[in-house]
C-alpha cells in the first residue's frame, strides 16, 4: 500500500531568522542545565500519584500522566500513531511512514541530559516523561501488547517497512529492549527490526545479544560530529554521562558483529561542526561497512538548544548530496576540497555527473535505515522531523520537479555560485 497525499494542516515551527551562510561553533553554545526541584527527580511526581495507565495515552497536561513502563507499555511517534491507527491526523504530501519507531518508556525517563533533546534530564521540573516533545512531535504510549496484535493481523496496511526500537539511557533499558525485540520477532516476521541503541549502558556482549535475538540493523546515535561538540552536547558540558569513546566502542563493535551494511550512526549536521568535520565521519562509517543517517539541526522546543538557529539550507543540502556520494555512489570525501575553515567547495566529480544525483531526489530524502524500495531509501522517513512542512529539509516522499529545483537553488546557494535552477534533464531538451 502506498503512501498517499493527505489534507494539509498547519505545523508550528522556529524559523524566521536571517540567512546564514553556515551555523558556526561560537553560536551553537547550549544553555547550562537548571537544577531540577527534589520532588520532581527521577519521575517522582508520576510515580507519587500512580495513575493507572488505561489503553492508549496520548500527552495532556490537563491530566495526571499514568505510571507506564517498558517493556509493557511503548511510546511511538505521531506519525507512528497515524499509520498505525491508534490516533487520527494527517501529514503534508503523505499519510503514513514506513517506519514503526518506538521508543522505550520509564517514569524516571532518560537519565541522559544531551543539549538538543526533548526527552532530556532537565525537562522534569517542567513535564513529565511520557508528555514531553521528541523530534518535534508528541509520541502517544501505547499498550505494547497492542502493537503487535495490529501489526501481526496486518492492521498497517502493510505500510510499515521496519520497526525501530529506540533505547534510552534508564537501568532497565537493555533488559527490556530484549523483550520488545524477542516478542516482536515471534510475532511479526514479516517486518523487520533495527535497533537505535545507547551505547552508554551497554557491552559488545549486548550487541551479540540483540542480533542473535534477530535485530536486523544495529545503529548509534553519534550525532555530534566531532569529540568537543559532542562532550559539549552530551557530555560533561551538560552534566550528561554519555562519551565519545564510548560510543564509538560499540559503533566499532556493531560493524564486527552486524557486518557490512547492517549498521548505521546517526549525525546531525549544523551543531557547530564544519563541512570537513562532518564528512570525515562519514567517510570512516562507510570505510567500517556502514551508513551514516543524516539530520538537519532544528531547535527543540524545551531543549537546551532551543534558542539557537536551524542549519541554513544551503549548508544542509551539500552535506546531503556529499553524503549520499560517498553512501551510495563510491566516492570519496579526499576527492572533495575545502577552504580553510573547511567548508565544502567543491564535490570532486564532473558537474554532469552531480547533476544526474541532483535530478534522481535520493540524495535529499530522509536517510535511515533501508524499507523495501530501494537500498538508498529509507523506511525511516520520519516525516518533519528535522523542518516545518513550509522549508522541507529531509523529504518524507518522492520529490516532484518543483522540489528539485527548490533544491538545485539551494545547493548553487551553498557552493557560492548563482543558480538558474535548470536540470540536467531541462538543459538536454534545450
């Protein structure tokens, strides 16, 4: 079944700041943590008040927030939900995604406390767990049991392509991401599962663990793209426990354990990094066998981050378009150059081959973990999670020629050349 264009709706977002050629590491300083009230740690108040969760919870600040635990209960993204038909809705150019992405849940929630993150440590003297935003969206708990049954009797459509557990840093997290992956399988073959794990918890012997248990895609959340942005993110920089060591660690062990093509990390790009910066991790994921999944900066409400600005589309679309070539077209980042402040200036191939990527549209799709249609796209379309529908930064869809002249603009923009906004395809007809 396909995804089909749905009535439009208006979705909040951030932008209306001025142009930037690139978001510089001066700028993308986080806000320092506030301490969080005594009576409000570690889930006290919904532990405190023991609400008994009944069916399918969707976040509301008008009511008391259930006590919910994995593995019995499972939170999920809006879009999830959607497709899923547990909640109504509709979404810009499509009604579905492809990806049933789940995510473990604790009254005590994540114990991490990274900058750009809705589901941080610091958000307990202001929400609950279960009712705070997470790229971008709300995500309804649902009964796990639930899930599987829809899922299992096909009630999808068939339009999930992959289920995604996603781990958080909480005691019971690694215990109980065995027992959602294990029911799953027994269950629900026919989809396959990848696991978006948290490093900081976790061995090599996890890691064997999970694919033996029939996790498919192993992938790490590495996000930062360099040691000192990353401990200033997730680090000691916001009294977080999470290291780039570390994290790298089990990257390396997934690449041995999961083999080629069946790992991933996840980067996000304009948190103060360079284009070089960047690009270096790609390249070295793709030399251990694997695939970086790419995200576009976008201010987290509630987030330490909150107050600073998207990554400018110009920046974002070459690294989309670098990445890709050096995913899925061989190429190497050492044939690019850079200026010295290590911006990308220029792609290393004939223009007419950059062309022909520009005008296919995969480049510029959500990248993730792959469905059913191609290697090169993704079931983990996530659908506005990184931009408002109004600026799209990653495409939840096929992109039409409007698109790709949108993009082609934007790609000129960033490599400092002024854009006529004309394919390949348009200048061979002339």
């Amino acid at each position: 079944m396909s995804c089909l264009e749905m009535p439009r709706s208006p979705v909040p977002d951030f932008l209306g700041e001025p142009p930037r050629a690139f978001n510089d590491a001066e700028t993308m300083q986080p806000r320092a943590p506030a301490a969080v009230p005594a009576d409000a740690r570690n889930g006290a108040r919904v532990k405190t008040q023991d609400v008994r969760p009944e069916g399918v919870y969707r976040p509301n600040y008008n009511f008391l927030t259930p006590n919910m635990r994995s593995p019995e209960y499972v939170q999920m993204s809006t879009a999830a939900a959607i497709t899923l038909g547990v909640m109504g809705g509709y979404m810009h150019r499509t009604s579905c995604t492809r990806c049933l992405n789940l995510l473990l849940t604790y009254p005590e929630g994540c114990r991490a406390n990274c900058a750009y993150c809705g589901l941080a440590r610091h958000r307990e003297a202001e929400r609950n767990y279960a009712d705070r935003n997470f790229i971008r969206v709300d995500w309804p708990a649902v009964p796990y049991d639930q899930v599987i049954d829809i899922v299992a009797a096909g009630g999808d459509g068939g339009r999930f392509h992959r289920m995604c557990i996603s781990m958080i840093t909480h005691p019971r997290s690694d215990a109980d991401t065995r027992v959602v992956l294990k029911k799953w399988v027994e269950r629900v073959q026919h989809v396959p599962v990848s696991i978006l794990s948290n490093p900081t918890t976790m061995t090599r012997q996890d890691v064997l663990e999970l694919k033996d248990l029939g996790a498919d895609i192993f992938t790490v959340a590495l996000d930062a793209a360099n040691p000192i942005i990353f401990d200033r993110t997730r680090g000691s920089g916001v009294q977080s426990p999470h290291s780039w060591d570390k994290y790298w660690e089990i990257l390396n062990a997934a690449a041995e354990i999961f083999g080629p093509q069946r790992f991933g990390a996840h980067l996000i790009v304009g948190m103060g990094e360079s284009d070089h910066d960047l690009l270096t991790q790609v390249q070295k994921i793709r030399d251990l066998g694997g695939h970086s999944h790419m995200f576009a900066f976008f201010p987290e409400r509630g987030s330490l981050m909150d107050h600073l600005p998207p990554v400018p589309r110009p920046q974002w679309r070459r690294i989309q378009l670098a990445r890709y070539l050096i995913d899925y077209r061989n190429h190497h980042f050492e044939r690019m150059r850079f200026d010295a402040s290590g911006t990308l200036i220029d792609f290393g191939l004939p223009q007419d081959q950059i062309d022909a990527v520009i005008d296919a549209g995969f480049a510029f799709r959500t990248s993730g973990c792959p469905g059913k249609e191609a290697d090169d796209v993704s079931a983990c379309d996530r659908p506005y999670g990184d931009s408002p529908p109004r600026d799209i930064a990653s495409y939840p869809f096929k992109l039409n020629g409007n698109d790709i002249r949108k993009v082609r603009r934007q790609i000129d923009a960033g490599m400092g050349r002024p854009s006529v906004a004309v394919s390949r395809r348009d200048r061979e007809q002339r």
